[in-house]
C-alpha cells in the first residue's frame, strides 16, 4: 500500500504540493469555526491553517492524519 498524500496550496505564496499525512494536523471542535486543518508550507515555512467540512474530515481521518478533538466545557 503506498502512503497517502494530499494536494494542498499556500494561500501567501500560492505554492501548490502534496503533503503526506504526517505534515497534517486536523483539529475537530464543537463547531464548524474551530474544526480546522493545518500544515506548514514546505515553499515558504509559514503556518497555514483551513477550515475544514464534513468531506474534508472524512478525507483526512481516513488518510490517517493526526487528529485533535477539542472539547467544550460548558
């Protein structure tokens, strides 16, 4: 089985690249605002952070990203 990777651009260099899994981070909170992914860009070193959907979860989980559940305390 060959290792997953995922297509992801830098919204400040707009570089464009395949990171593997292990470049990922998700972060799943209580609401679609602070469930997001994240990566450093390998072209410019800055830290990008995305939301990220239902799908895109799905994609990551699945992939076999690091995965940070927060939770409230309310």
């Amino acid at each position: 089985m060959s290792p997953v990777t995922f297509r992801a651009g830098c919204p400040d260099c707009r570089g464009s690249f395949e990171l593997a899994a292990g470049a990922l981070r998700l972060v799943i909170g209580a609401t679609s605002r602070t469930t997001f992914y994240a990566f450093t860009c390998p072209d410019c070193g800055i830290s990008v952070r995305k939301p990220a959907g239902e799908r895109i979860v799905e994609l990551l989980t699945g992939g076999g990203v690091k995965t940070l559940r927060l939770h409230s305390t309310v």
